[in-house]
C-alpha cells in the first residue's frame, strides 16, 4: 500500500451486511432561485451517490421522516413538500424499493407540537419544563423508528433512511447495521449560502 493512500474497502466487505444510506433531508420553499439551484444539484448529487453505493446493495427499503403510512395519498403528499426527494423515491420504488413507515402517529403528532410551542415559548420557566416533556417524546420517537427500521430490514439488505442529519445523529443503531453518510458536494455550499443569510 502507498503512503498517505486511502484504499476503497471492497464491495464483498458489505455485501453480506445490513446497510443503511442515510439523507438528509433538504428542501426548498420559496422565491430564492438561488437556493432552488442549489437544491436541485444537491438531489441530483444524492441520486448519482446512491447509484454508486448501490453496488454493494440495491435499495430494498425506504424509510422517511414524517411518513406515517405507506398508501399512494402519503406518498403523493412528499412530492407537494419536495419533488426531487419524491422522484429519488419513485425511482427506487419502480426498481423494487418498499416504503416503509417509521413513525408513530401520536407520538409523531406530539413531537412536532411540542417543538413548534418551543419556538414560540417566551417564559424561562416554562420554556424548561416544556423542553423535559419534549425531551421524553423526542426519544420515545427514535426509539420507535429504531425498531421500526430494525424489524424492517433484513440480513444483506440495503435501505435508504430520508431524516434531519441532526435528529438521525441521535439514533444509536447496533454494530449489525453498516452506516453509509450520503454528502454530496453541494451540501458544503448549501450550508455556507444559508450562513451568509442568517
């Protein structure tokens, strides 16, 4: 082996594993044409990733952040909040992909309002005791997608997990399952435009 030179691992080392693409989930709402371009590249460079990872492992499962249910309506609801994340699916689903949900409606309604009250929440106090309430439904969450994802996916299979990269950070998954980060180019400069415009 060269000095200073990484070596690819082979595709054989995974091929046998549990894998898990992992997204994160970036979509564009808006008038910034700027931003849409970037977005759009970022989706591509996803795609064009995955085609490569692929190799070790077709998309057998496709997890998303948010989807409650695996019906056509919900489906179709993804593409009102991001075309280009629906058409990635679509392709995998055409290819033999199965969409397969990872949240429960409850606790997922209840995250997503205990987050929007934190937001808005003024008083310390309050905002502290909100926030431990928040904490206890946050990992009552990640814990149902972990066991949602873990019974879903089975020896050598390969799956894409579309979710937040900071929430998916908080999810410990065993040694069983290969973790494959998909960062694409364009993601460095997604997050030096959105720097520059805070």
């Amino acid at each position: 082996m060269e000095l200073g030179k990484i070596e690819k691992p082979s595709v054989e080392k995974f091929s046998e594993k549990k894998k898990l693409y992992c997204v994160n989930h970036i979509f564009f709402q808006g008038k910034d044409d700027e931003f849409k371009s970037m977005v759009d590249r970022y989706w591509t460079e996803i795609d064009e990733h995955l085609r490569k990872l692929e190799i070790a492992g077709k998309i057998k499962k496709i997890f998303v952040e948010g989807l409650l249910y695996e019906d056509e309506e919900s489906i179709s609801s993804i593409k009102d909040i991001n075309e280009n994340l629906y058409s990635l699916i679509k392709k995998r689903v055409d290819e033999g992909g199965q969409i397969v949900p990872i949240e429960e409606e409850g606790t997922f309604s209840a995250f997503l309002d205990l987050r929007n009250c934190l937001f808005i929440v003024r008083n310390r106090e309050v905002y502290e005791k909100l926030y431990v309430y928040f904490r206890e439904v946050a990992e009552k969450r990640f814990e149902a997608i972990k066991k949602a994802i873990l019974e879903a996916l089975k020896e050598g299979e390969s799956a894409l997990l579309v979710m937040d990269e900071n929430l998916r950070a908080t999810i410990e998954f065993p040694d069983e399952i290969e973790i494959f980060l998909v960062v694409p180019p364009s993601y460095d400069e997604i997050l030096k435009y959105l720097r520059t415009k805070r």
